[in-house]
C-alpha cells in the first residue's frame, strides 16, 4: 500500500511524491519548467553539443582526475575496444554472441531463438513500431522556426483503453503520446484514436450500398478533458455543447467540492496543474471515458524529435486481437445482425463477402428478415 504525504502547495514548482512511487503532488507545468530554467545553465539544456575539448576537460573537473588519467580512460573505453566481433570485420546486429553476460543480449538471443523455432517474420506491427522510434529519435527540422525551442517542456501521456469489463486491455495503455508545454488540449484530443468515433448510427439491412453521411466523430463533437477539479470543454465547432454541465449540477447536490470549466482550445499544457502518474479523465461520445495519465514531464534535450510538425509524436500503440467474421473465420467482421436466421448467433459478425453471400441474391435483393449494423472493428487502429 502506497504511503500518503501531507498535501503541499498546489502552486509549487517543484512536485513530490503524494503517493511514494505512485503519483506525485500537484504543480504547475509553466512554473516547473521556469523553475529548471532558472535552476540551469543554458549550456546545460542547450541542443548544441560541447567540442570534445571543452567536454573532456569539464569530465575531468567533474571526477577530479587529471589529464593523464582522462586520456588513458578515453583509450581504454573508446567505441572500438567495446566490440563483440573479430578486429579489422565490420559488426553484424543480427548475430548475437553464445556466451555473454549482458542481460539485454540475452533477452535479445532468446527472442531470435524463439523466432527461429516458431518460423516467424517479422509482421507489420513490429515494422510500425520501429517507424515509431525512427521519428521519435533525434528527429530535426529542416527550418529553423520548425524546431522545438531550447528549454521546452515535453510531457508523455499515456492514453487507455475505455474501461468496459474487468479484462487486462482495461488496464494496458492504448497509446502513448508526446506534447509540448505549448500544445492545447484540442490537440492532444484530435491525436486520441477511439473506434467509438468511427461507429456509424443507423440500420443498414435494406441499404448496404449506401454509404454513411458522417461518422460518430462528426455528429457527436462534443468532449472534455478533467484535471485537478477543472472542465476542458471542447467548443471550437457550432454543434459542440457544454456536457459536463450534468456532472457539475449532480456534484453540487452531494456536497463534492465546487469544479469549474474551461476551453480546451484555450488551454495550454503549460497553464495546467497536475499530478504525475495520476489518473485523469478523457470523454467523449457522451460516455466514451478513458484514463489519461501523464507519466513524465520534463525539458527537451538534443536526442528529442525536434521536428514540431511531428508532434503530437505517438511513440507507442497497442495492438489488440480483432473480431473475426463468424462464418470463414478469416476476415475481419465489417457487420453484425440481430434477428438473423442465417446467422448461428444473435448477434453475429460478418465479413463484407460472407454478409452478401448470406443475406442478398444475385440482385442485391434482401433474404429474409433480419436488421444489419455496420461494425468498427477494435483492431481498426492496429
């Protein structure tokens, strides 16, 4: 059981632990990153690398060493001498000595063992993922008003699954999200994927050909982000409305202390209070609910994608099994019926080619009676 530290003040710049090895105490984003400004030098969070010169004799005042001593460890752990294959031939990724002692090349050997057992290549999830760290890493703008500004704060956020059942995909992070202290909340809710946004209303049985006029996304825009006590409300469209109204009113008439509202796109990062490694609240479709967790904050340094236009950066996605068609088991379902005698289920998913086949004639004729929803799979975002 974490142990609670007495609350501080919520103005603070500089957070502790609320929780020891939970959640940290409330502080402000802006102040938190004025405070380690003002706490460094700006060589110390400055993009531009020291000349070996400079770095070594700085290393050397840093360990209290001499000259001497310096140039015999720069010898000694030179990137050459730490090597795993034969002198004078270039090194080989893929072959992973027999006998090491390195925990990370014995993970790394057994997962190339257990790929070569099984006849498993790598499939698309793994090549995305390494695209993912590709752009996350040491990424720059050609231009430089493009780059992120020396001294700017990055926050990760961790982004769930909407919490429908006491299944483990509750509590594993959908994705994984980069952002500047100068981002809005509008932004980070525009990089949030949900395939509740994708859902189409609406029963297609005697239409199947006809295509959507719009998405849940377009009808329904309305959202909220909730930190420390405070409504984001997004209204930057005309159809937007104030939903969390409700759950103000409801918390007035049960003595919950008093909240209040704010735009979403009038919030930087950098205004908000928060807490580290505390659950917060995403909603959006009325009653579409995810955790949002920021799990760090702090200044950018040069091995950061510096690229602006790539953030918000999404640096991890989860991949979830998706829903097969019940007949071939094969494709993904694209429907579901009720009511269907041709189905072995009620409710039962279909594929695109397994629907027709079963529920139409060669004149796209309807057969039988039954009511057709189009489904969104899960796994769309995989």
């Amino acid at each position: 059981m974490a142990v609670s530290q007495p609350p501080t003040d919520p103005n603070t710049s500089v957070p502790d632990y609320e929780c020891v090895n939970v959640n940290s105490t409330v502080f402000h984003i802006g102040s938190f990153q004025r405070e380690w400004q003002s706490r460094l030098k700006p060589c110390e969070y400055s993009y531009q690398l020291e000349d070996e010169e400079t770095f070594d004799a700085n290393f050397a005042k840093e360990l209290g060493i001499g000259a001497e001593t310096m140039a015999e460890l720069k010898s000694v752990c030179r990137h050459d001498s730490l090597r795993c294959h034969p002198e004078g031939e270039g090194p080989n990724t893929e072959v992973v000595p027999e006998e090491t002692r390195l925990r990370t090349l014995k993970q790394r050997k057994k997962r190339q063992d257990h790929r070569v057992l099984s006849k498993k290549r790598k499939n698309r999830h793994d090549a995305f993922a390494e695209e993912l760290e590709c752009l996350s890493l040491t990424r720059k703008s050609e231009a430089m008003n493009g780059m992120i500004p020396e001294g700017e704060v990055i926050l990760t956020f961790n982004i769930y699954y909407p919490t429908v059942s006491d299944r483990l995909s509750c509590i594993r992070p959908h994705m994984t999200l980069l952002m500047t202290g100068s981002h809005s909340l509008d932004q980070l809710r525009d990089a949030i994927t949900c395939v509740s946004d994708l859902q189409v209303s609406g029963e297609f049985s005697n239409t199947p050909n006809m295509p959507p006029d719009f998405t849940s996304k377009e009808h329904y825009r309305s959202a909220f982000f909730f930190f420390e006590g405070v409504f984001y409300n997004d209204m930057r469209y005309p159809e937007c409305q104030d939903i969390s109204t409700t759950t103000i009113e409801w918390a007035k008439t049960r003595n919950f202390p008093p909240y209040s509202q704010a735009k979403m796109e009038d919030t930087r990062f950098a205004d908000l209070k928060v807490k580290v490694g505390f659950p917060y609240l995403y909603c959006h479709q009325g009653d579409c609910e995810h955790l949002v967790i920021i799990t760090d904050v702090r200044l950018a340094h040069g091995s950061d994608c510096l690229d602006k236009k790539q953030y918000p950066l999404l640096t991890y996605k989860n991949r979830i099994a998706t829903q097969k068609c019940a007949v071939c088991n094969i494709f993904i379902s694209r429907w579901y019926t009720t009511n269907d005698q041709f189905a072995p289920s009620d409710p039962c998913h279909f594929c695109d080619k397994c629907f027709w086949m079963l529920h139409y004639d060669d004149q796209d004729k309807k057969l039988g009676d039954f009511l057709a929803y189009p489904y969104v799979d899960r796994g769309a975002f995989n």
